[in-house]
C-alpha cells in the first residue's frame, strides 16, 4: 500500500522529468504542489485550510475575526519545491525531513499578510536574504523580518 510520502516522491519524479523535457519550474511544479496540499499538508498532517480556527495564529490573528485572517506558509511552497528538487536523491527520509521541518501552515491578520507580501521586504515567496546565515533557515525568519509575534 502507498504512503502519502510515496505520492509526493512521484510527483517530485515527475517534475525533474518535465524539466529534462524542456519544461521550466514554473510549468512542470503544479502536480507536486497539488500533491504537496493533498499528500502532506491535508492527509499527513491534518491540516485543512476550511478548518482556519485549527491554524497555529500570530498573536495579532488569534484576537481577529475569522473573516479578518488569511493564510500563510511559513516557508513559500515554492522554496521548499526548490530545496526538494536539490536533493540528489529522492528518498523518503530526506523528503519527510524537509516537510517536516519547513511545512507551517499560519494564520495571519490581513494586515500581517501585507506585511509579508510588502515589496521592501522582498519576502513574499522568498525567504530573507539571509535565511541562511542570520536566520540559521529558521522557518519562522520572514515573520521575524516583517516583526510579526506568535
């Protein structure tokens, strides 16, 4: 029997294919970021994006109206895509430790979530420039960089 991990695994298969072929990042990522959602995200972890009241919430967003919040990735989906496909090998330990570690599913006000998205920041769907070294790829870094609390 399948494992969500094994899905997730063929999907990252898949795009490397696709790219080989001629296609770019951009075009070949949608089956993994599908799988990323279904595989990982709802059926691993539980997490679903109907259920907003379950999020882990910023201070400011767990004093706001529902309606009033939106929804975050600590890590932009797309930074973790890019660090799956640097894997030299596909395995099953290695993708799970990414996810594990770098797949956070945030409740933020609206107001955070321009924060975020502010062009100054340059954080949208990137980590801080120096994610690595400064921030020690802490997840959290781009909450920490638009000054956001928890």
């Amino acid at each position: 029997m399948k494992k969500n991990i094994d899905f997730i695994i063929f999907a990252l298969k898949q795009l490397k294919a696709a790219e080989n072929f001629g296609f770019t990042r951009n075009e070949a990522n949608r089956n993994l970021k599908l799988a990323l959602n279904h595989y990982w995200q709802a059926k691993e972890l539980g997490i679903h994006i109907f259920r907003k009241h379950k999020l882990k919430k910023t201070k400011a967003a767990s004093k706001t109206k529902i309606e009033n919040t939106e929804i975050e990735h600590a890590v932009p989906a797309q930074v973790i895509v890019d660090m799956l496909l640097s894997l030299k090998k596909f395995e099953t330990n290695n993708v799970e430790k990414i996810l594990k570690k770098y797949w956070r599913v945030i409740l933020v006000t609206k107001n955070e979530h321009k924060k975020l998205n502010n062009k100054k920041l340059k954080i949208r769907s990137s980590m801080p420039k120096d994610w690595k070294k400064k921030y020690n790829m802490d997840p959290m870094a781009r909450y920490k960089l638009a000054k956001i609390k928890f």
